[in-house]
C-alpha cells in the first residue's frame, strides 16, 4: 500500500463523522435491523424504477416499431413513480437525507439546536398525525375509482401515501425518543 492509503486508511478509523468509523459505539439490534430493512427497501425501490426503464423502452420500441401508444406504459410508470417516491421516502431514505435548512441551523450551539428538533418533530410529526385519520379515510375510499387504462383499483395505487404518512409519524416520533434520551448529542 502507498503512504497517501495509509493516511486515508487511518483517517476513516478515526473520523468521527463517518458511519463505520473504528471508534463509532456498537450498533444495537434495533438499529441493525432498521439498516438491513432499509436496504431491502432499497433493493425494492431499485427494481421499482428497473421496471420503469424497461417499460418505458418497451413503450418506445412499440411507438416506433409497431406504431402502437402503449397508454398501459404511461399509466404503469406513473403508479411505480408514485410508488417509488413514497416507498423511497418512508424507508430508504434517512432524516438526515431529507432537505434542511442548514444555514439557520449549524451556527446554533448544540442544546439550541436539540430544541430546534424537538420543535420540528413536533410539528411535522404532529401535522401528519393529525392528518392521518382523513388520509386513510380518503384512500379507503378511492376503492370505488379506477386507473383508466389498467383499472388498478386507486385505494391500491395511494395507499403507498397513507404508509408514508404514518412512517413519517413513528420518525416523529423515534427522533423525540432520541432528542429527550441521554445520548441527544450524538443526534444533533
């Protein structure tokens, strides 16, 4: 190995920011499954937009080969696109993932920025609490409409959001478990 892989070596066992740093504290099980069933939603959200590709060059080899529209490939991307964003954002993606406005938030010291994310948990995690029951209410009731080329049932195009929504609510929720508990800093 080259000294500069040596340097960079030891910088990864050291550097606390990253994830899998040498001296970062021993993963529980509960966070090691989180992890494992946020690549297994990854993989399935991989494969969500395989299927759109090979749609959508299927529909353009038709278009063109067959002179054929395919109406069916449009409306199958855009439910796996629904699909997608919404599985996406309920299981692969990580809070820290998410847009924040860093610029308000960096400068401030760490017990005022815990305070800032006690009071955005509370908000967002609130909202969509709240707006839960109406949600479901409303794609149980969307079982009566149909795509219209497909005929997928709507209850089962949406109910995707109504999942969102909810794992939106149990992050709320496990972020304040994280922001009142004794380990706070790690997460600020």
């Amino acid at each position: 190995m080259a000294e500069g892989a040596h340097a960079e070596v030891a910088f990864r066992m050291t550097d606390p920011a990253l994830p899998h740093a040498a001296n970062a504290r021993p993963a529980s099980p509960v966070e090691r499954f989180l992890e494992t069933a946020r690549r297994g939603a990854s993989v399935v959200s991989a494969l969500m937009f395989v299927v759109v590709f090979v749609v959508f060059l299927l529909k353009i080899v038709r278009r063109y080969a067959e002179g054929d529209a395919a109406a069916w490939a449009d409306e199958l991307c855009v439910v796996l696109f629904i699909w997608m964003i919404f599985w996406a954002n309920a299981f692969v993606l990580r809070d820290s993932d998410q847009i924040r406005f860093d610029l308000l938030y960096r400068p401030f010291p760490p017990g005022m920025r815990r305070v800032m994310t006690i009071l955005r948990l509370l908000l967002v995690g609130g909202s969509f609490l709240c707006a839960l029951p109406v949600i479901t209410d409303y794609i149980r009731f969307l079982w009566r409409e149909r795509t219209p080329v497909l005929l997928l049932r709507l209850d089962l195009v949406y109910a995707i959001f109504g999942v969102f929504v909810l794992s939106v609510v149990v992050r709320s929720l496990w972020g304040l478990g994280q922001m009142l508990g004794p380990g706070w800093r790690r997460h600020v």
